[in-house]
C-alpha cells in the first residue's frame, strides 16, 4: 500500500504511542527536547488528543512511521499554536518531514492560526532544515530555538484540501478494517 497521511482519532491513542515507542533515544531527545522513559510516552500519547490538539500519522508498511501535532496555544491573540514532528530513525531523511508541514500549515491556516511555532533544540538539525524551508523566523535563546512561521489566511481552496484529505483518510481507514 502506498505510504499515505491522515488524521488521528482519539480512540487511535495506542497508534500514536506505538510510533512514540519506535523512536530511537535520539529522535526522543529531538522531539521531547530531553530524555523521555516509555511510560512517559504512553502517558503524552493518551493525553495528546486532549486540548483541541489534531495528530497526523504518516503511514507506511501498515504502520505509523511519523507524526505531527497541532496544539493551539489557548487565550493567545493572535491566535497562535505549536506543531511537533516525530519520525521514526529510519524514515527520517525522506521528505516526510515537509509533507507533514504542508498539513500542518493548512490546518492552522483552517482555524485562523498567524502564527505557529516550531520549538526545537539548537542542534535539531533536521527541524532548522524544515523551519528554514517554509520561512520560519528563527529566535535563539539558551539552547533552543522558536521557529515562527506565518500560516497565512485560509481559502476556499485550504478548506477544500483538508477535506478532500479527510476523506481520503476516512476511506483508507476503512479499507483497513
């Protein structure tokens, strides 16, 4: 099956977890911005759905491979959110980093966000390469990092890519079961 992305139902917690697993300790590190235990990472998995965060997966070999999180930064005006990637170590490298960006940067665009940050490590290489490819305005301080990127405004055409996504999505989920 081709590799595919698609949102995440809370009941799918267990998924998000799995993948969380799979990540080697420096991808954790990368990710969490420090060394986290499984049982931290079943804990972030279970609660990632709560706050009006969307998870994607990237799917690929029947597993989840990557993962990116939308969390709106409640009571900010702007309206402001945070996005957080995770791929596994041996799929890094393959653009899926950037096609969970482009996701990620229509649904914030869909829900009116102006800004979304990308907080990462100063040596998360990988995360710099993908801020600077979509424009980020990159803030130093004490060892991190605050990549600001402007969604821009929504558009007939953003609202139309979400949902011909989501039903791609519901339809390869179904095919599944």
């Amino acid at each position: 099956m081709t590799p595919f992305i698609r949102k995440l139902w809370p009941h799918e917690a267990r998924l998000f977890g799995a993948h969380l697993l799979r990540l080697g300790p420096q991808a954790r590190r990368m990710r969490f911005g420090a060394p986290v235990n499984e049982e931290r990472l079943r804990l972030y998995a279970r609660d990632a759905f709560t706050f009006d965060a969307i998870v994607l997966g990237y799917f690929a070999d029947g597993l989840m491979r990557g993962s990116a999180e939308l969390h709106p930064l409640r009571h900010s005006r702007p309206a402001e959110a945070e996005a957080a990637f995770a791929i596994e170590d041996d799929w890094q490298g393959h653009g899926i980093g950037q096609a969970l960006m482009a996701r990620i940067l229509t649904l914030a665009q869909n829900r009116g966000m102006e800004r979304l940050h990308l907080f990462c490590l100063q040596e998360n290489r990988r995360m710099l390469h993908l801020a600077r490819r979509f424009d980020a305005a990159l803030t130093y301080e004490t060892g991190e990092v605050d990549a600001l990127v402007r969604p821009g405004s929504a558009s007939p055409f953003s609202f139309l890519d979400e949902a011909f996504d989501d039903a791609e999505g519901a339809l390869r989920m179904a095919l599944r079961v």
